[in-house]
C-alpha cells in the first residue's frame, strides 16, 4: 500500500500544470520507447490481434473499400495496424495528442512478421500481411506508412470527431482508450463516435476497468480504487496523466443503450474484491459490477426508427 500511496502523489504532482503533464509525457515515450524496441511485444498484443481478427470475420464487419477509426492510437497504432495488414480498409487514426514512436512502430512490425508463419491464421491473410510488411519496413516516415497502409492521422485535442463524415464507418475500434475520457464526457464522446458510425455498424472496444495504479502496486487489489469516495479519490488519489473515469460495467453498457447501441457480444474479467471495504459510492451495485476488471464488447448501431 506504501508504493500505491507514493506512486499516486508522483502522478498528481505531475498533473499540477501544462508543463509537468507535458514533461510526464516526454519521460514516458522516451522510456517506453526504448522498451518497445527492445522487448518481445506483450502477449496480450498478440491476443488482441486474434481477437478482432476474428470479431470481424465472424460479424462480416469489414469489406474492401471499408471505412473503420481508431480511437487513441498512442505509439504503434496497433489495432488500426493489424486490421489494416489483414483487411483491404480505410482507416482514421485519431488521438487527443501525438504520442507517435516511428522506431517502436517499426520494432513491432518487424516482431509481428516473424510471429505470422506460426500465428494459425488463414493462408490469405498471412501472405497480404507479410506482402504489406515488407514494403512499410523499407520507409522512413508515418507519412510515406499512411499511403501505404490508407490511415489519415487526425489530432484534435478536445477529442472532437466534428471533421468527420456522419455514417461514414464501418467500424470504431479502441483498446484501453475509453476509461481514460473524462467521467462527464463520456455520453457526449461515445455520441460522437456513433454519429460517424454507419446504421448497421459495429464497434470494438476494449476497456479496462482496473485500477490504473495497480499496475505499480500488486499488493493492493485490483479494483481498490472501490474503497475510496468521490471526494478521497479526487483529493487524494486521481491525477490527470493517468486519469481514469472509474465507471463501471452496468454505468457503460447504459451509455451504450443510450447511444443507440445493442451489446452483440460481451466478454468480462473478473477479480475477488471479497476483502475490499466498498465505498458507499459503489456499494449498490451488483457483484459482477463490482468484481469486473476488463470489459470488452462488440456493439452494434441500431438502425434509425
């Protein structure tokens, strides 16, 4: 518990104004970026990659000439990238602030090539993927990669989707993104990406419901953030270069509805949270709410009555 409280106080040191955020953002690229080109990709990059690859052939989402966005892209785009090798697509990279690594963007593509032969993926696929890997690995910028792959980058620091096209997509995808929007932004944000959403088409999100400081601390659980009021969390605990919403299952699967979405699949995680004392914020909701720590759903948008 030491570690969890000392880790939380760094972060929201860091979050006191622009310039430590942007500094918090320089040290972790430059670190991470060193990481992610000298460490395997984690498996469970490999897991999201099977995952929508096979979401998609099971719904039929995709079709040449597809439009599908990417919601927060961070470093490597992954994936928009891994669709992008396996599908003839159009893709929308949009993210809230450029988080872009070139050499870990390439370490990963080179690991991912290697990974095909013995990834049991269909022979087809393999091949336009190791075809569309060779030519990116020969470029030297995102931009000549862009043409290559069909992505537009777009930035747009408020996470306004304003400059795109009503229905245009056939998919909206994301992987640890949507926790991340602002508690009270969320309804406004999950609109948004819907409007640009084709009646008929699907979304594949990933969210992860965890508490983010877990990750430094494994002897706390992984939903303690459950003990804490709003007001504790928010004057003690929260902090903006690793802000999370803690909303929870049911309170997403809601927003959902209310967009206009119907769940089409939904796969949860789960932790014990038994020896937790749960904050009267949280104590009426249900155990699955409560225990869940990973959600992820294919949703689909319901056709205008």
């Amino acid at each position: 518990m030491i570690k969890y409280v000392f880790v939380s106080a760094a972060l929201k040191a860091f979050s006191c104004s622009r310039g430590t955020r942007c500094l918090y953002r320089w040290l972790g690229n430059a670190v991470g970026a060193k990481g992610r080109m000298s460490q395997p990709i984690p498996d469970y990059y490999y897991e999201r990659l099977r995952r929508n690859l096979s979401l998609c052939l099971k719904y039929k989402i995709l079709e040449a000439g597809s439009q599908v966005l990417e919601l927060g892209t961070g470093w490597v785009h992954w994936d928009a990238l891994t669709l992008g090798l396996f599908f003839d697509v159009k893709t929308v990279l949009f993210d809230v602030w450029d988080n872009r690594q070139l050499a870990a963007f390439m370490a990963y593509l080179g690991q991912l090539n290697r990974w095909l032969p013995v990834s049991g993926l269909g022979c087809g696929h393999i091949a336009r993927a190791q075809s569309l890997i060779a030519k990116v690995l020969r470029l030297n910028s995102f931009e000549e990669i862009y043409q290559v792959l069909g992505f537009r980058y777009v930035l747009d620091a408020a996470g306004c989707l304003k400059m795109l096209e009503p229905g245009a997509f056939s998919l909206v995808i994301s992987g640890g993104v949507l926790e991340h929007i602002g508690r009270e932004q969320v309804p406004g944000s999950v609109g948004d990406w819907v409007r640009v959403l084709k009646p008929g088409g699907y979304a594949i999100h990933g969210i992860n419901i965890k508490d983010h400081l877990y990750l430094y601390d494994r002897s706390v659980s992984p939903k303690q953030y459950l003990a804490y009021s709003d007001s504790v969390w928010h004057r003690y605990l929260e902090n903006e270069v690793q802000y999370i919403n803690r909303l929870q299952r049911s309170e997403w699967l809601r927003i959902f509805s209310g967009a206009g979405l119907q769940v089409a699949e939904e796969v949860t995680s789960r932790a014990d949270v038994s020896a937790l004392k749960i904050s009267d914020r949280y104590r009426g909701l249900s155990e699955s709410d409560l225990e869940c720590t990973t959600l992820h759903v294919v949703l689909q948008k319901l056709p205008a009555a």
